[in-house]
C-alpha cells in the first residue's frame, strides 16, 4: 500500500482497494472481525464504502468476560443496522483451565466460532502499532523468526485467509480517520489493564521507548517485515531440503544442524502441528543421530508424536478408541479409526463373487489371527505378516480387518486369503486404509 509519512494514502479508498484487489477474489464475501472497538470501526466503514452491497459481512465474538459484553453486542448489531451490513452474533466460552493464559484462550475460542460461521475471507483491524507490540511481546517470549516476523498481511489458517488491510497504517492514523468522519465505538476496560502483557507493552514499554526513539512504531513495524523476508528464506530452504530428505532420517542427519532444526519445524508445521521449543529440538535431533533405523525414537508433542520406523520419520496422531465391529457392504469409503477404508481394483483381490449374499464384517486386531495368503502356502500368524508388510507398529492396532462368515478375509497391507484371492488377469478388490495423517515423505 502507498504510504504517507504517517502510513495513510493520500486517499485512503484508494490505497486499501489497491491494496485488497489481488487478495480478494472477485464477488467473493468479505467478513470483517467486529469487536466495536475503534479500530475494527474504522476497517468496516472503510470497507463499507469499497465493496458492493451482499459482499461485506461482520461478525461479533461474544466473549462473556465483561459485564459490558452485552452492550457491545448491542452496539456492533446496530451499527450494523444502521450501515445496511448484515452481522453475525457468536457467543463462546472461554477456557479459564490453566495454560497459556486467558488472552490466549479468548483468540482461540475467538478464531474457533470464526470457523463455526464458514467463513472464507476474514479482514482483521490490526495496524502498525499493534505489528509493533506484536514483535516486542514474541521478542519477551523468546521467539524464532517466525515469531519475529509477527503478523502477516495476508495469511491462510486452516479453511480460512486472513487479511490486515490496515497493517501498514499507523495507530496515529486509524485514530484520526475514526475523529475525521465522527465514528462511535466501544472501549474495552481489559484494554487498560497492564496485568495483560500485551497492554504493558502498549501503555508502559512503547511509550517510553519512543520517548527516546520517535520513530519506534515505525522501525519496529519495519523489523518485523525484515524478519518475515527472513521467514520466507527459511521455508524457501526447507521446501528444497524436503526434496531430499522426504522424511528419510539419513539425508536428514547430513544437512547441518541449523536445516535440520528449520526442516523440522516447516515439516510438523505442514501439518498444524506446532514445533517444540529451541532445546528440546535440539535434544531431539542430537537424540535421532544416535539412533538406529529400526530403533526406538518418539517426540512427543501437543498434537501426537513424531516416530522412527525403517529409517522413516512419521507424524503419529495420538489414537483415539478403536473402532466397534460393524458390518459393511464393501462399497463407497468407509470411515474407521481415525483413516478411510474402501475397495480399490487390483491383482490378488478379493473376487467380487466372494461378497454376493455373504455377511462382511469389519473387527480391530484382538490377536491370534492367521491368514493363508496363497495357495499351498501355509496360514501364518497375522503379527509374523504384519512385521514383514513393514505395517508400522501403531497403525496395526487401528488396521480394519475384513472378515467374511467370521474367518478372516483380508487384511490392508497384507493381503487377501487365498481360498477368496482373484486368479491371473481376474477382477479382484484389494481393502486399502489410509491411516489418520501418518506420513513421512510429504
């Protein structure tokens, strides 16, 4: 976006509908995060005067953490009203478990009903200002780069894009385009409490760095961009070094220390999983080089584990119960222990004859099953077939096993037995299971 020295176009419109252009697809609806305080007032009548009527929305997070909650609802609905914009109201409960803190719980309750309403395209009010306060609070917290980087412009999260398009503004600026055109807004009374690190940050550390350095906003505003150039190298890097290592530890452990920190945290953030502190990757990587391929090796993190297997690196979830028996009619994708299960065609399937007028049933592996997977090949324990199928450890637990008139029919990964197996050149149905998100090579 064009800026002033104070951050603001020379035409306001028009810097934002340049800068919203390439972002937002053409017709597509635009929501806006209305919390009724100042500067998400500024955003929606900025966008109110660019986008054409049915394409701007608004919604409101009921937090219920102030006793003026309600009358801020109240005021964001008739605001709403009076500007023609239709609003949705969401109402949350906010963890107070022990944890990351209760500003940490209300963005993710926040975020969560953002989701609940479908939304695709959501414009948030962040400014300059908040950029800077951002980079400082990531800073105290020991942040990497990323962190450092602070808030992007324009970000995909999860089945959602989020847009600051007053991210280049200064604060200066969003509180004088509210006075010039007479805007009412709400005043959060949390705003002024410094127990909150974030208002600490705004009331007492920026305020006394600018009264030795008058352009801190500014230039703190201007690091994180530098920092998030730097962020961008690094997945840059990451992406290259991925094509190499594919999960593979060996490549892995050739690259230096510093690619294999960033490898490994773009790989568990590919897949939302969030990376564990600087030490306790480092301790995990010291740990991988010393461990042989078919060693154990398990880092365990929020969302599941990361595992070896054959030399492999896999990102395990953490299971959830196993499934109950069920019949199945062996069509469509049938949904089980956390993966998807369907017949698929291919050589020494299950011949289609097999489950005309016959019961299929589908059982978790309780131990002891045998299976013949050839002709005049004897029947060997499951467990023994499982190993040489090279079916990690965790998946075999989950594994649907089909069995038909209550024998065993086949099993994913292993086979189909073979008084039910289709000869050379015949249809046959081979059970193929996509296991809960356990990958290594994406």
């Amino acid at each position: 976006m064009a800026a002033s020295r104070n951050s603001t176009p020379a035409d306001p419109l028009l810097g934002l509908a340049a800068w919203l252009q390439p972002r937002l697809p053409a017709g597509a609806e635009l929501w806006v995060g209305l919390s009724g305080g100042r500067d998400s007032v500024v955003l929606l009548h900025l966008l109110r005067q660019l986008l054409p009527s049915g394409q701007l929305r608004a919604v409101h997070v009921h937090h219920g953490l102030s006793p003026h909650a309600d009358a801020w609802a109240g005021f964001c609905a008739e605001l709403c009203r009076d500007w023609s914009i239709p609003l949705t109201l969401q109402r949350v409960q906010v963890s107070r478990a022990p944890g990351p803190g209760l500003e940490a719980a209300a963005r993710q309750a926040r975020y969560q009903a953002y989701r609940d309403c479908g939304i695709r395209y959501l414009a948030l009010a962040h400014h300059r200002r908040d950029q800077a306060e951002t980079l400082l609070f990531n800073l105290c917290r020991g942040t990497g780069v990323a962190g450092a980087a602070a808030m992007p412009g324009q970000r995909a999260w999860q089945d959602m894009v989020l847009l600051r398009p007053l991210l280049a503004w200064s604060g200066a600026a969003v509180a004088a385009y509210g006075a010039r055109h007479g805007l009412a807004w709400v005043e959060d009374e949390s705003n002024q409490d410094q127990a909150y690190s974030r208002n600490f940050l705004r009331h007492r550390v920026l305020p006394l760095l600018e009264s030795r350095f008058p352009a801190a906003e500014a230039t703190l505003a201007r690091a994180a961009g530098h920092f998030a150039d730097a962020r961008e190298l690094l997945a840059e890097l990451a992406a290259q070094d991925q094509l190499l290592v594919q999960g593979r530890v060996a490549p892995l452990l050739n690259l230096s220390p510093a690619r294999q920190a960033n490898w490994l945290r773009h790989w568990l953030a590919a897949a939302g999983w969030h990376p564990p502190e600087a030490a306790a990757l480092a301790e995990a990587l010291r740990q991988l080089a010393v461990t042989p391929a078919d060693g154990h090796f398990e880092l365990c993190l929020a969302e599941g584990a990361v595992r070896l297997w054959r030399g492999q690196l896999y990102r395990v979830p953490f299971p959830g119960p196993l499934p109950a028996p069920c019949a199945w009619d062996g069509s469509g994708v049938l949904d089980w222990g956390g993966g998807r299960l369907q017949l698929r065609p291919g050589a020494a399937g299950i011949r289609p004859d097999a489950l005309l007028g016959r019961r299929l049933e589908l059982r978790s592996r309780q131990g002891g099953e045998c299976l013949r997977l050839g002709p005049g090949r004897p029947s060997r324990p499951l467990k023994k077939l499982l190993q040489e199928s090279g079916v990690p450890p965790w998946e075999r637990p989950l594994l649907p096993l089909l069995f038909l008139d209550g024998e065993l029919l086949a099993c994913p990964g292993v086979g189909v037995a073979a008084a039910w197996q289709s000869g050379a050149g015949e249809p046959g149905l081979l059970p193929c299971w996509e296991g809960p998100g356990l990958s290594c090579g994406d």
